[in-house]
C-alpha cells in the first residue's frame, strides 16, 4: 500500500483514538506513525540502487512483534494516549501491507527475518 492509503487509514486509527481517549496529539501521532513506518524503505532503496545488493529485504520497522510489544507495554506496564496511537496505527500499517502486498505468513516477523538472515 502506496502513502495515501496508508494516510486515509492512519487518518481513521487517529480520529478513533482521539474520539476514545480525548487527545488530539494521539490522533496526530497515529497518522505520523502509520506513515513514516515506511522510512525503512529508504534502506532498501540504498542497498537496492546504490550498493546493487538486490537478494535481501530488511525493512526494519515492518514487523508485528513491535506490536505485541506495544500491547504489552500498554497493557501491563505504561498506559499513555500516544503510546497507544503509536501501536494501533503501526499494527493498522502492518495489517494493511500484508494484506494489501499478500505478504507470506512469516514476511512481517522480525525473528524470522532474523533467523533467515533477511533472506
């Protein structure tokens, strides 16, 4: 999913986060963070364009266990409105790439990643 899709969903994660918790910042905050989970496209890009390196996908802040984490976090140890924008809209931005991308099961964990060494 290109920018604006995952612009129109953050926009959405956001509005019910600010309608759920009263916080205006959080609703900002899941657009940015739905957003800019991108970001780690610019390392591929790099490895991809620059340095030929074409066999591996990294894609760093693409993985669900930040979001287990995050419920984890907010569940247990720290609740805060902007915490809980951050992990709704990254695992909005998760859910919607691998469906919309039609991502292997495994594609999104960063331990497999791992264990594959990117591969």
């Amino acid at each position: 999913m290109g920018p604006v899709g995952h612009s129109a969903v953050s926009a959405g994660i956001g509005a019910g986060i600010w309608g759920i918790t009263g916080s205006p910042a959080a609703g900002g905050t899941a657009l940015v963070v739905g957003v800019l989970t991108d970001l780690d496209h610019l390392f591929d890009y790099y490895q991809w364009y620059i340095r030929r390196k074409k066999n591996r996908i990294f894609l760093f802040f693409h993985a669900w266990e930040y979001g287990i984490i995050g419920i984890l976090v907010l569940g247990f140890f720290f609740y805060h409105p902007l915490l809980m924008a951050a992990v709704a809209a990254h695992l909005g931005h998760i859910t919607t790439d691998h469906l919309h991308n039609r991502i292997a099961p495994w594609g999104y964990s960063m331990t497999y990643r791992l264990l594959v060494r990117f591969d």
